[in-house]
C-alpha cells in the first residue's frame, strides 16, 4: 500500500466525520485512549481537526491494572503524549482482576464494563474510539462463528448514540503509516499478542490464513459486507418496530404479545419483535443468542396455554389464552394488612394507602374507580388487603354461585403475573373486591347495613 500524502488522512477522516454525522461545531468530544497505535492516531488527528471543525478535545485513560508496571508505563506514557500535543487527560484506577472477580464475569467483560462505566458518567458530549477497519473485520468474524444473525454481520457501528468510531474505514495498516510519516511514537500492550484471547486468535491466526487463501486484504471486503448488512438489519428494525406496536401491549412489569397476530409475520419481523418485548423486560439483549430466540418463537407458535420458556436474566416467557407473556418472576411476595374501620394502611409492596370510613354510598358500583362501598356486617374475620392466596373464594356480583379465585381467573384469561399483581380485599377466604375486576356479591351495600367506603391512593397517605 503507497504511503498517503501528510495531510491526505486526516482530511479523509474528516470527510468521514461529516459524512456520518459524528461531530458538530461547539461539541465536547472526549478521545478514549491507551497509548496504542488506534488511538495514538485518532487523538493526534482529532487534536489537529479541532480548530478546524470548532470542537473542544479532551482524551480519558483507564488503567486497568492487570498488567503490573506495564500498565504503569501506559499511563505514564499517556501523560507525557497529551502533554507534548496540548490535549488535557483524565486518568481513572480500577482494579479489574479484582471487579471480575466479584462480579463473576470475565477479565474482558469487567474491563468494558469498567471504561464504559467511566465514560457514560464522566465525559459529558461524544466519545471518541480508535476502532478500525481490521477491528471491523474481526468482530463480523467473531459473530459469525458465534451463530449471530444479521444485527452481528453488521460489526461496528460508526455512530451509536454518543459513541464514534472516525478510523472505522481505515485499516490498520494505513494508521501504522500515518503514524511513521508523523513521527508519532505509541506503545503496544503485549496482551495483544496472547491467542488465547479469541479476538486475538481472529486477528493473528483467522484473518492472515483468509489473506493467503484469497490472494487479498479481507478486512476491506468484511467491511462492506458488514455495511450492506447493516442497511439490510436497520431496515428489518424499522419493520420490526412497526409490527411491535400492533400485537405487543406493555403492562406493569410485563409485555404481552398476541400470538395468532405475530405468527402472520415474515420470521424475520416476527423474531425481531419478540426479542424487542425481552429486550424491553430485560433492558438489553446480552446472552440472548439465537437458540433463546427459537425458544421462544416455538413456544408462540404451539400457542398451548402454560407453556413457557427461561430465558438468560431471569426472564419467563409464558403462553397464557392465545398470548405470551413476557416478564421477570419475582419470587412470590405474600402481604396482607387488616384495615382498621374507620384509619387508613400503607401497603408498601404496591405503594398504596387504603383508607376505611364510614360512609353512604355516594356512586355506583365500578370496579376500576378509586372508591368503593362494603356491608361487612356479620363478618367475624378481620377487613384485610392483601394479595391472593390458595383457597380464596367469590361470589361473583350479578352473578351466581361460588367461584375458586384460581378458576374466576382463568375463565376471564387473567395470566399468572398479573393475578399476583392484583389488590384482594376480603374477609378471612372470602374475597370483597379484586381490583379493578369484580365485587364479592354477599359485601355489596344493603338496605340497614352501615357502609364503609374504601378508598385507594398512590403513595403514603396521612391519616
């Protein structure tokens, strides 16, 4: 490969940063960096665009402490390269052997944990990463040999929120140039060479053996497969989004999706939606691989009530009356409170105050009202709110007979979350009220009898 002119680099880096859009004038734009040749390059050319582009730099160095005075010498070499091109440095200490440790996860993981930890709390505009066109390369490979789908061909995204990546289209070699035409000293981490790390083995054994068997640099190639993929996966998404806000409705604390409709979906829609309703329970999508998602899609597809699947992060999947509710079991939390007649309790699991008085009913019966209107004469248990319990009963109003409260609710499809979830007003098994569904018949307010209104509040209430 010819050596580029000078300044021919860094003004493609420039058109690169327009074109994605990565850096407007009056940004703060914070530079991760390690001494390495990436972000040596990265910070000695953003340091020379910012005049030019109105942008303010800084760079952030975290030593990760697991290379003993190696990783002494990378800090201290940082330190004296900003200082020589005029670029503040912020250095952060984290012991990451010892948060792997504790966190049971591995070096790698605790490492990006600990820097992206760093950056989201401590740089306040966009972040900068040294990540290349090799880097690109490498990480398509690695997603394909761990069985991703299309979101892993994709590689790495030039822009993701306040992250940019402005070496992504420039391989490792071109930045190794730019660096001997400057003179720019850097140092290199002698873990880069270990292949017992797997990105290591892509890039030292995987990658070269590619080069010999097709004559040419594969980096550039996986590069414009990864963006043709990633026009390809942003599209499906949008679909995906589209598709989600008509079969899946959010509750507290769960997702339901209806099963009849997601089944009439392309499979890549379909799939991309279900991961949507785990991601949206979860809060993201790690350990979610492929085989989780064809679990969950086998399970909507049988449609059979009670079955369901675990997932990675303790999220259930359960196919309830055509739907499949997506949520995190909690493990049961049984409370119960005796309600005073007249006073008030605070029930803390829900964060509500239930209020007694004595009082005449003032509106009619609605169970999805904030108030509502007992007889409990002739009780000898205890008023208690609390949630269900085996052996509740009702008699349903307008209704006849006895009722099991597990039988009430699966004839009217309520799935198993949410009937843990529901406020039970009752004396002794005897259920008054279920919220916002129905009333005990023999509690309703009659003719003679002292009626107590209940109320429900969020949040403490005084008395």
């Amino acid at each position: 490969m010819p050596a580029l002119p000078v300044n021919q680099m860094k003004d493609e880096i420039k058109e690169y940063i327009i074109e994605k859009d990565m850096i407007s004038a009056g940004d703060a734009v914070w530079a991760a960096f390690s001494g390495g040749a990436d972000s040596c390059c990265l910070l000695h050319i953003l340091n020379r665009l910012g005049p030019e582009m109105g942008f303010e730099l800084k760079a952030v160095h975290v030593n990760h402490m697991l290379r003993g005075e190696e990783s002494g010498r990378d800090e201290r070499f940082c330190i004296d390269f900003c200082n020589k091109i005029g670029v503040g440095l912020e250095v952060y200490r984290e012991d990451v052997r010892k948060i792997a440790a504790e966190g049971r996860m591995t070096v790698e993981e605790a490492g990006r944990k600990v820097r992206y930890g760093i950056f989201e709390k401590r740089c306040p505009g966009k972040i900068a990463l040294a990540h290349n066109q090799n880097d690109n390369a490498e990480t398509v490979l690695m997603n394909l040999l761990r069985g991703s789908g299309t979101d892993g061909f994709s590689g790495i995204s030039p822009v993701n929120g306040r992250y940019i990546r402005p070496l992504l289209a420039k391989s490792r070699r071109e930045i190794e140039m730019y660096l001997e035409q400057n003179g720019i000293p850097n140092i290199e981490d002698s873990s880069n060479k270990d292949t017992d790390y797997f990105r290591n083995a892509v890039r030292l054994k995987l990658l070269p053996l590619m080069d010999d068997i097709t004559g040419r640099d594969s980096a550039p190639v996986l590069a414009r497969a990864a963006e043709m993929a990633r026009m390809d996966s942003s599209y499906l998404s949008q679909a995906a989004e589209e598709a989600y806000s008509e079969i899946a409705v959010a509750k507290d604390k769960m997702v339901v999706l209806d099963n009849v409709l997601i089944m009439k979906l392309h499979p890549a829609i379909a799939a991309r939606a279900a991961r949507k309703a785990v991601e949206s329970i979860k809060g993201d999508l790690k350990d979610i691989g492929m085989k989780n998602t064809e679990t969950l899609m086998d399970i909507m597809r049988s449609n059979r009530t009670g079955d369901a699947a675990d997932l990675p992060g303790g999220i259930r999947a359960l196919v309830q009356f055509g739907r499949t509710i997506i949520y995190k079991p909690l493990e049961k939390e049984y409370f119960e409170y005796v309600l005073p007649v007249p006073g008030n309790i605070y029930i803390k699991e829900r964060d509500i105050t239930a209020t007694a008085a004595f009082e005449k009913q003032q509106s009619a019966p609605d169970p999805r009202a904030n108030s509502h209107y007992f007889c409990f004469g002739g009780q000898s248990d205890p008023i208690t709110v609390r949630n269900r319990r085996n052996g509740d009963i009702i008699k349903p109003w307008k209704g006849r007979g006895t009722a099991k409260l597990k039988k009430y609710f699966i004839d009217r499809k309520v799935s198993r979350p949410e009937r843990d979830e529901k406020i039970i007003i009752a004396c002794g098994s005897s259920v008054a009220y279920i919220e916002g569904m129905a009333y005990g018949r023999e509690f309703m307010p009659v003719e003679g009898c002292d009626t107590v209104r209940i109320s429900f509040e969020r949040g403490r209430r005084d008395a």
